[in-house]
C-alpha cells in the first residue's frame, strides 16, 4: 500500500512478496486507492487554489499539509473498506497468518542486483507506459486539432459530457481531462488548460493565480475543486498499472475490477458531494 505512494505499478508488483494467491490479489485489486505521484500535483494544486486560500507562510503550508494528509487517510480508508468488502464477498477465504523469516545471509553482488533492477523493473515498467503513451498522445493531439462544425472534436467531446460532469459536481472538460489522462495522471491538469484555453497543444501556466483565474472564469467553485480532488483520488488507475494488474493477477477480469472499484466508489462519491452542495 504504501509503495503504491510512489507508483501504483510499483505497488502491484510489490504484492509478490505475500504468500496467500487470495490476500495478494486483494492488495492488487486496492492500491490504486492510493494517491501516486502522478496525482499529488494535481491534489497539490487545488488544495492550495482553492482550499488554502490567502494564508501563507506557516499556517498556510500546515493548512495545506493536513488537508493533503486527511485526502491520503481517505485513501487508507477506503483501501481498508474495500478490502474487507472483496473479504467477505468475492474474494472470501481464511485470513493467513504472518510470519517474517530472516533471510540467510550473502555477500552482496551489485552487478546482480543492478541489472535486474534495471531489466526486470525500470525498463519494464516504462515499456508498458511508453506503449500506450505514445499512441494516447496522438489521439489528444488529433482530437484537439481536427475541426467539424467549427469545433474541435475536443470541444465536443467534452460538450457531450458535460451532464454527466455536472452530476458529479465537474464538467465535461474535467471529465475529459481525466479520460485522457489514462496514460499518465500528470497531464490531467494540462489537457483541462488546453481544452479550456482552446489550443492545439499541452501548455502549463506560469503561475498558480494564473491557473485559479483560468478555472474560476471557466466556472469552478469550491464545489467543483471538492469533487475534483475526490475523483482525482478515486477513479480508474493509469494505463501502466492497469497493464501490470492484468499480467500480476493473471487475466483482463481482474484489471477492469481495478478500473471499475475505485471509479464507482469516486464517482457515487463525488455525486454525493454535489447533490448535498
């Protein structure tokens, strides 16, 4: 769970080292529940936006830090719940019992471990983003670039999703920019900039005040940077772990699981949130 802090793909292959087919597939099917690197910017960002507000310097960074903590815990959270929920319905079995053996040992070979690490690990896992990063690149490209009727087939997508971001508290640019943001949940904010700025390309603003009067002029209010977090913590994870999922738990079954357990939970989340706002 932890490492899924890091990188969820990282966190899936980590769940080798439990023993029980039934609790490891458990951990697989809930680290993306955990925020990864990806998505601490975009959390970051909002938190400070909108949530944080005009106080700086030392209260405003504590702030900061304990709204950021308390949207982690929920992350916690919810992996503990749905891990027990999948316990005691589609994964059900005898809990395992724990037991940590020392391992002998040997003198270190940092050939060894530097090779594997890099072959088995490092390489493998940006193989499988760069397989579909590539490829996804090009389709944001082209969508944000080929016109009919006057407007990108961006503008229209995001039009046509517009309802049902609005029922979770968004809108269908937001909704948009997580979308094509499957490959890496870091271009999620800057494909919200391109859509709302109309451009034909990924850009970023030079400033976190230039970024807020972009959002608020494109109607966000503190309603829709709530739901935004949320569902920036709670939806599908990226392509990368996704991948890692289907070849860790063994089929495709068990990678829509991933996809559909965290986007359900965001979603019934964050259209919550919005009806009581």
């Amino acid at each position: 769970m932890c490492m899924g802090l890091g990188c969820n793909a990282a966190g899936v292959t980590g769940c080798r080292i439990i023993d029980s087919p039934r609790e490891r597939l458990i951990a697989i099917l809930t680290n993306s529940f955990m925020p990864c690197n990806g998505r601490f910017p975009t959390m970051i960002s909002i938190i400070s936006m909108f949530f944080v507000g005009q106080a700086g310097g030392l209260a405003g960074s504590l702030l900061g830090a304990l709204l950021l903590t308390a949207v982690v815990g929920l992350g916690i959270g919810c992996t503990f719940f749905v891990s027990w929920a999948l316990s005691k319905t589609l994964l059900r079995g005898t809990p395992s019992s724990f037991t940590l053996e020392m391992p002998p040992f040997r003198k270190p070979q940092v050939g060894q471990v530097l090779l594997r690490s890099l072959l088995d690990r490092t390489l493998f896992v940006l193989g499988r983003a760069a397989a579909v990063a590539a490829p996804a690149g090009l389709c944001i490209w082209l969508l944000a670039n080929i016109t009919l009727g006057g407007e990108t087939l961006l503008a229209q997508i995001a039009g046509a999703l517009d309802p049902l971001g609005r029922f979770l508290g968004m809108d269908g640019v937001i909704l948009l920019g997580f979308i094509l943001g499957l490959p890496a949940n870091e271009i999620v904010i800057p494909i919200i900039i391109m859509a709302y700025l109309q451009t034909g390309s990924l850009q970023e603003l030079e400033s976190l005040a230039a970024l807020r009067q972009l959002l608020v002029a494109n109607g966000w209010t503190s309603t829709t940077a709530l739901c935004t977090l949320l569902f920036s913590l709670l939806h599908w994870p990226c392509s990368t772990t996704l991948l890692t999922i289907r070849k860790e738990a063994g089929g495709w079954k068990w990678a829509g699981l991933a996809f559909l357990l965290p986007t359900a939970l965001g979603m019934a989340l964050c259209s919550l949130v919005a009806a009581i706002a």
